[in-house]
C-alpha cells in the first residue's frame, strides 16, 4: 500500500509540474497579420458604409435619369398638347364660320319670305 500511495504521489508531482498536455499548441502569427474581431468588424462596417454610399449615388443617378427623361416626354406631351389645341381651335373657328353663313342664309330665306 505504501508503494501504491508513492506511485500516485510521483505521478502527481510529474503532472503537476509538466503539465503541457492540457494547453492549446501555439501558433506563431505575426502580430502585423493578425486581425480580431474588433478589427474584422470594422472591416466589415467600412464595407457596408461604403455599399451603401455606392447604392446611393447610383439611386441618384437612376432618379436623375428617370427626371430628364420624364421632363423630354413632357416636353413631348405639350407640344403634342399645343398642336392639338391649335388644330381644335382653327376647327371651331371654321365651325363658327359655317354655322354663321349657315344662320346668315336662313336669315337671307326668311326675309325673303317675309317679302313675299
């Protein structure tokens, strides 16, 4: 019993004093290429920021283009508006026109009428 309980205390001084099996092997990085969390985060945000600005601009642009090119059809639409409005105007105008010969003549045959 004596030689058991000296075995277990070799063997807990060895383990106690070389204890390398419970540590994690080391890795040498160099400090310059090692990132952390905080730094891969900030990367990412950075990224993110910089999308967003990017689909920004090109929003703006998309809404500048789709504004020039409403403006030109506009442009389009009234002079389109204003050839139509000249064309109903000189129809009326003509209507009137034949209207007041047409009520010229009836005035004609009616006083014709009253002469006879």
């Amino acid at each position: 019993m004596k030689k058991l309980f000296a075995i277990f205390a070799v063997a807990a001084v060895l383990t106690a004093c070389n204890n390398d099996g419970d540590k994690a092997p080391e890795t040498k990085t160099d400090s310059a290429n090692a990132t952390s969390p905080a730094a891969d985060a900030q990367k990412i945000a950075d990224t993110a920021g910089k999308m967003m600005d990017t689909a920004m601009k090109k929003a703006g642009d998309m809404m500048d283009t789709v504004k020039s090119k409403a403006g030109a059809m506009m442009d389009k639409a009234k002079e389109g508006v204003k050839e139509t409005a000249t064309k109903v105007a000189e129809g009326a105008k003509e209507a009137g026109k034949d209207v007041k010969n047409a009520a010229n003549k009836m005035v004609d045959k009616a006083k014709d009428a009253v002469k006879h």
